[in-house]
C-alpha cells in the first residue's frame, strides 16, 4: 500500500508545503478526464510507445501530456 504524503488537515493551507496540492493544483477542466487518464497509461507511463518514431504521440494526446508537465510538481518537491 502506497504512504500517504498528504500532512494532516489542521497542517495544511499554509502554502509551504507542495505535497498540499497532491500531483496538481488544479484538475484539467478542459480535458476530458478519461482522456488524461489514457493519454498518462498509454503514452507518460509507457516508454516503449512514447519513444517510438514510427508512430508519432497524437496531437490532442501531446496537449494533454504538455498540460500535465506543465502543472504537475517535479520529482524534486518530494524530496
């Protein structure tokens, strides 16, 4: 069972902390959340199908993955 990161709810809300905001501050409200959920299993999670350069990432797949990039905390603010 994966460790909950998230510091108890009378801790929170004083803005320093990044695990606060779990993976993403905000949802993708523009996306339709099977599609990030798709386009992270099929292409973010899987390198053999990312890097393949006989079959191209699609481009509303490539948004969604940029979006994700974009407003998602690096691997360094769990440190």
């Amino acid at each position: 069972m994966a460790t909950v990161l998230r510091r108890p709810a009378e801790e929170r809300g004083q803005g320093d902390d990044p695990r606060d905001h779990c993976l993403a501050p905000d949802t993708p409200k523009q996306f339709d959340p099977v599609k990030v959920r798709t386009a992270l299993r099929e292409y973010a999670f899987n390198y053999k199908r990312r890097t393949n350069p006989e079959v191209p990432i699609p481009h509303e797949v490539r948004v969604i993955l940029e979006w994700v990039q974009r407003n998602t905390l690096s691997m360094a603010a769990w440190e």
